[in-house]
C-alpha cells in the first residue's frame, strides 16, 4: 500500500486551479491503486500556527529535556511530521500569490523542517553540519499563476519563488524527486488560461497514473 | 518629516541578529532626524491573518459594492495599507527560515499587494493588465542566515528566497529602491558570525545616516 499525502494551499475553497489539479492527480491515482491510503492536510482551509520564539527553543532542546510546555508547543508540529513521514508520496497545490507560495504554505514547511526529525544538525561535524533525514519519497507540485513565462529559461522564471523554493526546502530534509506542473495566464481569462488548466490536468492525471503504476 | 515604518519578522523576540540590525538602523536614524515618525509593525509577535477566500472576493469587489462582511473581512488588510502609505522608508528585518521568508512575513505582504490601493488591475489594458500604484518609497531589508554564501554571485545564491522575493513583490506595487544587508553564519556560532553581525550592524548604522541625510 502507497500513503499519498495531499496537500491543498489554495486560499480558494472553490473555483481553484490548484484544488483542481490535485483532486484530478488523487482521483487518477486511486483510479489505478483504490486500496491506497490519502491523508488530506488543508493548509488552505485551515493555515498551520507560524513557528515562534518558544517553538524555536522547543525544537532546539533535546527530547529528553523537554518540558511539558515544550512539548505542547511542538504538538502541531509532530502531528504534521508524522503525516509526512508516512507518506510515500506528497501531492502539494499550491498556488503562486505575489510571486511565492501563499503563508499558510510556509508556516507548514517551518513546522516540518524539524532539527532531529526531518533534519540532523551538529556543529562540530565536518563540512555542513546539517543533513536530511528522509528518503524514498517523493513530490508533486500543482501550481497556478496570474501570469506567464515563470518556467526555469522562460521571460520571468527569476520571479518564481513557488517551484525553486519549494524544492530547495523539500530537498533540505532529503525529498529530491521532484515533479512540476502549473496552470498560467490565469489573469487575462482569456482561452489561454482554459488551455493551460487542460492540459495542465490533463498532465496531472498522466503524471499520477505513470508514478502510481511504478509505485513499488 | 520623514515616516519610518519599521517591520520586524523574526520569531525570535531576543537574541534576533535581525532585530538587532533593525534597532540600529532605527537608533541611527533618529539621532540624525530626532523628529521624525516611526511606526512599529512587529509581525514575528503578531502575524498578520493570512488571505483568505473571502478576503479575495473582497478586495476584487468594487469598494462601493462590497457589503458590511467585505468592508471587515478587509478591516486588517486596509489599516497594514494605511501605514505602508504613510510610510517614505520600510526598514525591514526579515531573518530567512528554510531559504525563504517567515510565514507572517508572506502574510503581510499578501495583505499589502491590494488591487486598488497598492496596484491597478484592468483586463482590458494592452499589455500587462497590471500596474503599481505606490511611489517615492525606499525599502531596506535586514536579513540573518545561518549558512553563508547567498549574496548574488556566490555559492548558493539561487537558494536564496528572501530578498529577490521581497524585491519582486515590492517592485510589483511600486517599491523599486531597495537595499539589502544581511548576517550570515549563524549556525556556526564562531567567530565568522561574529564579524558578519558587527559588519552588518555597522553597515546598517551607515545606511541610516547616508539615507537620513539625503532625505527631502
């Protein structure tokens, strides 16, 4: 059995691309693997608490000598981090606002990059004194965009802080493999955007039924 | 008079290298121009709401349409714009956290690019159907890392998703003039981070001067 997580961060409960696209690639995937289990973890609906001074010196402190406050603090955080840890796979919508992934989307990636649980981190180590401590999965990006040309050699791809990021903070605890797709022109409303979204989904759902049926 | 709206982002309510450098350009300021405002927006202690659903139907309503709901729904966003509008200078001390800004940071600044207020919309213009609607602004971003080496140029600059989002998203709305200074080396917690805060906090001193001197 394969664990999808699907993660939804789309301010957006309706009428959004990115919501779209991850339920076609879910859909196409259960379609080839029904027995599959699907974790749905909605940033968009419900944002995760932003880390924060006493989170920080929680996460810092070894286990052992946490207190009960330190503890409590962390909870969000652990229960996050199980859910990822027990995916096989992750399937992420997140949509570009003003160039980068919406805040409830970086408030879940600064809960789940954890010193000890999804990272190790020791200073008299040589050479980087941190290292990622998940392997074997993999994630799926479903984005949507106002405007055009942000792919990697494109018009304004230097303005894309959606993909680049989130593949340099998903590599940081070891998820390497990682696939793209967006929506475009979402802005003009025009056929362009009605394109895009087709075949966007169109490759989302390819996309899911070629990993589900490698799957293992 | 000049207007300082000073921002600080860190989670970190003591011992912030960001904090620090923002304290100092302030504390510069203000001993070359005693009279002037300053507006503190602490978002690391109280993070902004991120947008949500209804926020975006909202702001994309015409202000003389939008229902009681909208106005309130709006409520938070309109007085972060009030006080970006006032300001002439942004000091912002924004830390990164796993390559990009903290999350209440990205909420701010989805509260702030309004359509209408900071930046005009119309499908109907030729070209971009964008445009900024702010001007005459100077933005300074204060930045901490714990690696180093993600100055344009160096090492691991294209893991950098602070400051060229910060730039692009301020550029968007009409905040063009920009400088950036930054601690680095944080996690070694040697000697390097030493000097890369006494340089940086001396360096910030400087561009409070140099800038409180050439203003109006």
């Amino acid at each position: 059995m394969a664990t999808l997580l699907h993660i939804d961060a789309s301010a957006r409960l309706t009428r959004s691309h990115t919501r779209t696209l991850s339920k076609r690639f879910v859909e196409a995937w259960l379609a080839q693997r029904p027995g599959d289990r699907v974790i749905v973890r909605d940033v968009g609906a419900q944002a995760p608490t932003p880390v924060s001074h006493d989170w920080i010196a929680a996460a810092f402190t070894q286990p052992e000598r946490r207190s009960a406050a330190m503890h409590e603090v962390l909870r969000e955080s652990d229960a996050l981090v199980d859910e990822l840890e027990s995916a096989d796979i992750i399937v992420a919508g997140v949509p570009m606002y003003n160039f980068g992934m919406p805040a409830p989307m970086k408030a879940y990636i600064d809960n789940i990059v954890r010193v000890g649980r999804t990272f190790g981190f020791d200073r008299s180590r040589s050479g980087d004194p941190y290292w990622p401590l998940l392997q074997g999965k993999r994630l799926v990006t479903l984005s949507a965009r106002g405007d055009y040309g942000y792919e990697p050699g494109q018009r304004i791809a230097q303005m894309n802080h959606v993909e680049p990021h989130l593949r340099t903070a998903f590599g940081y605890i070891g998820i390497t493999e990682v696939q793209s797709l967006a929506v475009e022109y979402d802005e003009f409303a025009d056929e362009r955007v009605r394109q895009s979204l087709q075949q966007a989904g169109n490759a989302a759902e390819r996309l899911a039924i070629e990993i589900a049926n490698a799957f293992e």
